[in-house]
C-alpha cells in the first residue's frame, strides 16, 4: 500500500505523523509526506528519509480581510496541483496531521475518492482537521472530547498521539550519560517547547536556591534560544552551582534528555504531553494561556483528572502553590510513582499502532 501523509505549521502536526511513518514502513507500506516547500515538516521529513512533495499553503487573518481572498486562491491552486500528482501516485489512503497544507492535499484525495483519514493530536479540533473531517473516511482522536462536534459521531476513534520509537527506546542511562547526571541522583527537566517559556524560565529561577538545596538534586533547564542569555543571567550561577543546574538554549536530542529525568515542568503541547505519557514522566504542567481555543489547558486536564500531573496556570506561577505542587513533585518519591502509573493508563506506547491499524483498515475499504 501507498500512504501519502501530511501536515504543517508546527512539530506538534509533524511529529505523529512521523511516529506513524515508522509504524508503516514497518507493515510493509510505501509512505510519502506533503507539506509545504519551506515549513518545518520540509527539514523534519528529510531528516526521516520519506519521500516529500511540496504544496503550497497559507492561513488568513481575520483583521487583513484580503488574506482570505490569497489563502483561498493559493488552496485552490494547491488543490489542483495535489490531484494532478496524485492521480499519477495512485495513494491508498491519505491521512491528515493538521496544518493548511492539509487542506488541499486532503480535498484532492476526496475529489478523486481516495480514502481519507484526519488524526487530531489535541483536545479541541483544529480547523484544517474540522474542515477535512466532513470529508473523512475515519477522525482519530487522541482525546474523546475532541470528536463531539462531529455530524458523524461513527468515524470517530480514540487512538492516542503517537510518539516515536526513539522516544520509547531511549534509557536511563543513556540520558544520564548523555548529560553527565549521576544516576543516583534526582534530576528535574525544566521545558516549555522548542521556542521556550519565559514565564516558566522566570518562575523556576526564582526558586533556584530552594532547588539547589536539595544535595542529590540536577536541574535541566532548557531556556528556549530567545531566553537563553537572560535566564543565565538571572540565575547568575557560580561554578558549583553550575555542575548542578545545566542550562542549555536547545536540545535535539529530547529522547534520552527524557529518558533521564525523575520529573519535569513543561507546557501541555500534544507532543509533550505524549512523549511525557509514553515514558510515565511524573510533571508540572503549565498551559500555554495563548494557544487556540485554550487546547492547552483543556489537554492539561485530562492528565490532572486521570492523576498523572498537576497543573498550575500560567499568571499563577507566582502563587505559593506552584512551589509547593513543584516540591511535592521533587522531594515525594510516592506522587512520582503514583503519577508514573497512572500515565500508563493513556495508552500512548500503543498510539502508533493503533492509528496505523485504522489508516489500513481506510485504505482496504476502497
């Protein structure tokens, strides 16, 4: 079987798709991707070694009325573009990621009656997967929530996000080495994304000699580029302090960085929270306040409720409650466990194979 994936915009759209990719490959399955020509999927899928066909797409603004008028021209010269390519490729299926490129790469599809599938990795739908569902073969879900809206509630199915095998393979020990942490030590992962946060940057400096109290204790502190000259200058560390708190502007090698971490503070990004998941992290989550329709908040949720995190909103992070929810993370090795077994419950391992079985059961119903 031939399976053209696509999505855009953001790692969040991309990074499950790749995850699924693998899963594919595996099954035997030949596997394109289309996105657009300069996105960040461009980079993330060559890196991959899958095949990539470019389409251009863009999204509007509601205050630049005209933007509509150029999105929609360049949609629909993409989808023409998309049905001329895939009539030659001849895909089994399509499935969509999330993105505007998914737009015309999912209306070729439909045009043409080649089986579509859209997976939605947060808990409220995005528009291009909306869009794209009403067209649908079958909507995979990571959360059930997401689906409710659906005119058709029996193409649902809960899949999970996946998350990819390096994520799942990285050890302990190979983060500890990676990073130099003993592994008797406790080692708290501070993130909030590949561009950071500097809420939480600020927060958690705040709190640096309280953490650095604790003797046996490592902080990761991955600052965002755009912070890291500022968060190094407020937590002004001496060279002692220095072995304990590393302080890093990026990291691409987020596997093994998680693998070797007791505990984390993060935003609550589909991807995140997946790879958080699939590895049982105990974690803080802090939303991001700014993300559409507050996805972030309404994801945070579901793990707080199902006791795998806490949370703590974004313009509360200087109430005496996230020192507190943070400690309780840090010093209790009760709640790490008690949390590390109850992410078990989301089934993330399984997410890749559960959406690849759907996207083949939506190909062989052609």
């Amino acid at each position: 079987m031939k399976i053209v994936l696509s999505g855009g915009g953001t790692a969040g759209h991309i990074n499950p798709a790749l995850a699924l990719a693998e899963v594919l490959v595996e099954r035997g399955c030949e596997v394109c991707f289309a996105g657009t020509p300069t996105g960040v999927e461009a980079r993330l899928v060559a890196q991959a070694g899958l095949e990539y066909v470019a389409f251009e797409a863009a999204g509007f603004d509601r205050q630049r009325p005209l933007t509509l008028l150029t999105s929609t021209a360049k949609i629909a010269a993409s989808t023409c573009k998309a049905k001329r390519w895939m009539r030659d490729a001849r895909p089994d299926a399509v499935v969509g990621f999330g993105g505007y490129v998914c737009i015309p790469v999912g209306l070729a599809a439909s045009s043409l009656r080649i089986p579509l599938a859209v997976h939605e990795q947060n808990s409220v739908m995005g528009m291009a997967n909306k869009f794209l569902a009403k067209r649908a073969d079958a909507v995979a879900l990571t959360y059930e929530e997401a689906g409710s809206g659906l005119a058709d509630a029996s193409k649902a199915v809960v899949t999970g996000n996946p998350v990819r095998s390096s994520v799942l393979s990285a050890t302990r020990a190979q983060g500890r080495a990676l990073l130099g942490i003993p592994d008797d030590a406790r080692m708290l992962l501070v993130f909030g994304g590949s561009l950071g946060a500097r809420h939480i940057n600020e927060a958690v400096a705040s709190l640096k000699d309280a953490l650095l109290s604790r003797d046996d204790l490592y902080v990761v502190h991955i600052t965002g580029p755009k912070e890291y000259d500022a968060v190094r200058e407020r937590l002004a560390l001496d060279d002692e302090q220095a072995k304990r708190w590393i302080v890093m502007a990026y990291q691409d090698r987020m596997a093994e960085t998680l693998a070797a971490a007791d505990c984390a503070i993060a935003r609550a990004g589909a991807t995140s929270l997946a790879e958080i998941s699939a590895i049982g992290l105990p974690a803080l989550l802090v939303p991001f306040p700014y993300a559409a329709e507050d996805h972030q908040t309404t994801n945070a949720r579901a793990y707080v409720a199902g006791g795998a995190a806490f949370s703590q909103r974004d313009d509360e992070l200087e109430d005496p409650a996230f020192a507190e929810k943070l400690f309780a993370l840090v010093d209790d090795a009760s709640v790490r466990a008690r949390m590390h077994e109850a992410a078990a419950a989301f089934k993330t391992q399984d997410a890749a194979a559960n959406l690849a079985d759907v996207v083949c059961r939506v190909a062989r119903g052609r």
